[in-house]
C-alpha cells in the first residue's frame, strides 16, 4: 500500500492529467465558441454570456428557452421577449437566417423545417428574465428535423437539453 504522501501525488498528477486534457481539447473550440457568442450577441442583442438557452427535444416538437443569468434586468429580459417573437414570426414564415447568421453557416434541419412550415406551431411565452418558444408539430419529418437542429443548437452554444441542467456558456 503506498504511503499517503504518495497516494496524493498520484491523485494530483491523475487531476492534472485530466485538466490538462480537458484543456487541450477545449482549445480547439474556444474560439469556435467564441465566434458563436460573439454573432449571437449581435443577432440576439443579448450578451451571451450573461444569459442562457435550453434547446430541449419534446414528443410533439420541441422548446427553446432563452433567460437572463439577471432576472431582475428588465431591458434584457424585453430584448429576449422581442427577440424570441421575432423568430417564432421568421419560422414560420420558413426564414431561419437568424440561426445561419449566428453559426455561420445553414443549421442542420433547417431546410426540411423550412419546406415544413404548414406543419409546425410556434408560440412564445414570457418567463422570469426572457421567454420560451414552444415548437409543434404531428408530422413525423418536421419532428426529425427540428431533433437535428435543437441538438445542434445544444453542442454549438454548449447549451442544456433541460431545464436545471448545467449549461457552458464562460468564455
């Protein structure tokens, strides 16, 4: 059995092991990440690291949540609210260059979901410090499509699948 001194150490270079690993891979996508922030808080008007999204897949569609880290920032809040109209109003009318524009490049599932339209429901619902934008849909390929596009969502904003989950949003 080693001493406990050396027990440490090992536990130590095993912690900075896997620091150092989760570095490595990080830095690959730092700036991805940041480039992602950086348009979305130009196409949002929100500061995204001082809000949070929740790209969540439901059995009849799906919900974006969009809030304020500061509940109590009322012009934030209102810019989401806008913000969230906004794009229930552009997906519906099929136009996702909103989410292009932030990612800089087409989204996955956005072609179908546009050639869907007819099929889906969009309808906004303020919450405490922003708003959430429910999605609809009976049509098995509008569902599939929005699927791709809320995981891809997810994995570009480091964002959680629920409510409660923990989100990576720090630069």
């Amino acid at each position: 059995m080693p001493s406990p001194a050396l027990g440490h150490r090992l536990l130590l270079i095993v912690g900075l092991s896997a620091a150092t690993k989760s570095l490595i891979a990080q830095s690959a996508t730092d700036s991805a990440f940041a480039a992602v922030q950086a348009r979305g808080a130009e196409v949002m008007g929100v500061d995204q690291y001082t809000s949070h999204h929740v790209f969540e897949d439901l059995p009849d569609g799906g919900r974006i949540v969009l809030l304020r880290d500061d509940t109590a920032d009322a012009a934030g809040t209102a810019t989401i609210r806008t913000h969230l109209r906004t794009v229930a109003d552009s997906f519906a009318r099929g136009i996702f260059s909103d989410p292009a524009r932030v990612h800089a490049r087409e989204v996955p599932g956005t072609a179908d979901l546009a050639r869907l339209r007819d099929q889906i429901h969009y309808d906004v619902t303020d919450r405490a410090g922003g708003a959430e934008l429910r999605i609809t849909t009976t049509d098995p390929a509008a569902i599939a499509a929005l699927r791709q596009f809320l995981a891809f969502q997810r994995a570009d904003h480091h964002a959680a699948a629920h409510e409660g989950m923990e989100h990576e949003h720090t630069p």
